[in-house]
C-alpha cells in the first residue's frame, strides 16, 4: 500500500511538473484575455473535470477575478442563460471531446465568446473550437488501469492556480483586497481586524510617570489587569514599561541585596525601548509580534511616540485573531 500510495504521488508531481515548459505565449495570451474580460469568466467541465472547474472558479473569484461554474448538462438544457456577450469561458475535458461541452460551442460562437480550453488532446473537438488551447495532457494516469482521471485532474488544476495566481499579481490584487472576499471565519478575523479595533483606550491605558514610585506603578498594573504599564516622561512620550516579569525579577534581586523595592522609581525598573505598534496595524501582526518576542501585551503609540492604547494576547484570542 505503502509503495503504491509513492507511485501515486510521483505520477502526479510529475504531471504537474511536466506543465513548466508549456507556459508559453499561449497562456500568457490566456491571462490577458481574462484580464481584459468585460463580464465574467464563466468555468465549464463534466464529470471530475466539473469539480476541478468548480475549484478553479472559486480561486478565480477569491482572488480578484469575477467568475462561476456552469455545469455543461444543465447549460445545454437552458442554463446558457446564464452566459452574456462579453464573458470569457474556460472549458475542461482531457478528451476534448466531451459531448456536453460539444454541443454548447455553436452557441458560444453565435454569441462571439471567447473559449480558453484546457485539454489533453490538443487536435479534438474543443480545441480546434476555441481561440486559446492550453495543453494539460499527462503521459500516464496515477490509477493503475489507466481509467480513473487522476494525474489528468491534478495537472489541470494546477495549470487553473497559475491562471488564477497570475492574474492576481496583474491585477496587483493585495491583501486588502484578498480581505474583502473572505469577511468570514478565522482567515476573515487575521486579515479585517485592526489593532484599533480591540485595543484599549484612554482611562484603561496602564500608565505611570518615569518618577512614579514602584508602589503606585504596581497599583496601576494591578488595577488596570493588563500585567503590564507604560512609563512616559513629562511629555507624555513612552520611554519604557514595566511588566509582571519585570516586578518578580526585580523583587528577587532586593530580596537577595536587602534593597526597599517599593520606594524605587518606575525608571530604575522599567524595560527600556518596549515593543510598540501602531493602531492602523493589521491585529495579526499583534500576534506576530507577541509570539516573535515572547509577550503578552503590547503599547499602541502615536506617531510622536505617545501611548494611545494597549492590546493584551487576551483581547486577540477573544476576537479570533489567534
């Protein structure tokens, strides 16, 4: 089992690998038919080319690319309405004979639709009827009586992802935009929400002055429940903070040398040069920033330094973002 599971996977790495040569002027050609497409880009398949279909429609549509499946059995019993003048179809079949397929191109051509097929026979039917052929031909099948489409499928869904990616980057699609189609779930959280949409403000913000006794900073710490405080100077600009680390490491060097820690400055025992971040920051990259150096908390500044907020681990595990 093991063995044949390996011989699955090396057909099918093959499959698509043998595709890198084939990336030529004609899918360059394909690209820029999408690109320039004034309605949609409209993915057709039967079969298990129909589920690739579906896939690569989708990818198409998160990415920038208004797009949607329509399966050829239903088009061919009135779902061709569905299709306008001025949309781009993208067909699928390894034949390229399917019959489904065949019998909804004089209607394509009567309507001056242009056709990008994705084929393994680039001398059938479909291809000698569309304006782009893109080559997926495989050597060999992964299913060992050479039946079930498997490297065939594999092959044309990466060569869907090149299209897709490709376009993305010409369209100079962002992560904003790539935001915008997935407001849902955990992906939606990372990349819609802001630091200034959770963080704290005003009278929640833990702060203390550089001159502050170490008893009020604990106070602050204590009664604002970030475990952390900021320590500004007298204009108000953050020069460090203090931690609950930052207490417990302190309060064990005292211990040991009989120092009063209580009567020491915020100052003497701050962590100078915190990590900060800036409220238009993407919440994730809190979370980066929190796992890259090992916190809990972080100080949302100004431009001119000064805090104006605190985002704690706990706030980002609440809305999601972690």
């Amino acid at each position: 089992m093991i063995e044949q599971a390996k011989r699955v996977l090396r057909i099918e790495a093959d499959a698509i690998a043998a595709l890198i040569d084939r990336i030529d002027d004609r899918f360059e050609r394909a690209v820029e038919m999408i690109l320039h497409c004034k309605g949609r880009v409209v993915v057709t398949g039967m079969g298990k080319s129909g589920l690739i279909g579906k896939k690569i429609a989708a990818t198409l549509a998160s990415t920038g690319t208004p797009a949607l499946f329509l399966h050829p059995a239903e088009g061919i019993h009135g779902d061709l309405g569905m299709v306008m003048r001025g949309d781009t179809v993208i067909a699928l079949s390894n034949s390229g004979e399917t019959e489904e397929l065949s019998r909804m191109l004089p209607f394509l051509k009567r309507l001056g639709i242009n056709v990008i097929s994705l084929t393994g026979n680039i001398d059938s039917t479909l291809a000698k009827n569309s304006d782009i052929v893109i080559d997926v031909g495989v050597t060999e099948e992964a299913c060992p009586l050479g039946l079930a489409p498997t490297a065939s499928t594999t092959a044309t869904l990466a060569m869907g992802d090149a299209l897709a990616v490709a376009l993305l980057d010409k369209r100079g699609f962002r992560e904003e935009d790539f935001a915008c189609f997935h407001p849902g779930g955990t992906l939606g959280k990372k990349l819609l929400l802001h630091v200034h949409d959770l963080m704290h403000t005003d009278d929640e913000i833990p702060v203390v002055l550089e001159e502050t006794p170490v008893k009020d900073a604990i106070y602050e710490i204590s009664s604002k429940k970030k475990g952390i405080t900021a320590v500004v100077d007298p204009a108000g600009k953050l020069v460090g903070v203090i931690s609950d680390g930052d207490l417990r490491r302190w309060m064990e060097k005292t211990v040991q040398s009989g120092e009063n820690l209580l009567i020491k400055t915020a100052r003497e025992i701050m962590t100078p040069k915190p990590k900060i971040i800036e409220k238009n920051a993407l919440a994730a990259e809190a979370v980066s920033i929190m796992e890259k150096y090992s916190i809990t908390c972080l100080i949302v500044t100004t431009s001119e330094t000064k805090p104006e907020g605190v985002i704690h681990l706990h706030d980002l595990l609440k809305a999601g973002v972690v």
